[in-house]
C-alpha cells in the first residue's frame, strides 16, 4: 500500500511538472492566408487551446504571430496553423523560429495585432 502510494505521489509531480512546462514560438505563415479569416480562426484556436499570443497581416502577404503557453499546447497550435488555418485558406508553408522554454508568460490573452 505505501508503495503504491508513493508511486501516485510520484506520478502526480510529473504531471504538474509537464503541465508547468511553458514554450513561446514565433511563426510566419505563407500562402492564401490573407482575406480568409485566418487572424480571427487563429485567435479563436489559440483561445481554445488556453494560450497567449497574437496575429497579424504583413505587407508580404503572411501572416505573422507569437504563441505561449503549455508546451504540448505550443506543439499542438503549430500543427494546427501548418496544416488546418482558416476553412478558406491554404497554406503553402509554416515557419517556425525563436522556440524557447519561458519560465512565466510574458503575453497574456490572444489578439489581433495591425
């Protein structure tokens, strides 16, 4: 019984230790991404996943943008915007640069930027 007890205790720390684990990532999104909801699905999916960061248009036709949170939820929201995005869009490519652990959030909430 103490065995298992500690062996519980144990996998509990783990847990919170994975759930502690924070990442920022900054992202540059190519193809037809502009005019096609993208920022708003992008907020909306960053939200849901419980993450901070923003969105934004550039001059070049991409969309830019920084997420942060649980790191399985930074991994989870770079799969979504290199393969999902907006129902309207098609993305060519996703760039991902500056992938860092974070020891505290330095964004807080999702947003549109302009």
């Amino acid at each position: 019984m103490l065995l298992l007890m500690i062996l519980f205790c144990f996998s509990n720390v783990n847990m919170s230790e994975k759930h502690l684990h924070l990442s920022s990532v900054e992202f540059e999104i190519f193809g037809n991404v502009q005019g096609v909801c993208f920022r708003m699905y992008t907020e909306d999916q960053g939200r849901s996943l419980g993450l901070s960061g923003w969105v934004k248009n550039t001059r070049q036709g991409t969309v830019v943008g920084e997420i942060q949170g649980p790191s399985d939820k930074v991994e989870e929201m770079k799969l979504w915007l290199k393969n999902v995005g907006s129902p309207s869009s098609r993305i060519d490519r996703a760039v991902f640069s500056n992938q860092r652990d974070v020891s505290r959030l330095e964004l807080h909430g999702f947003s549109t930027r302009y």
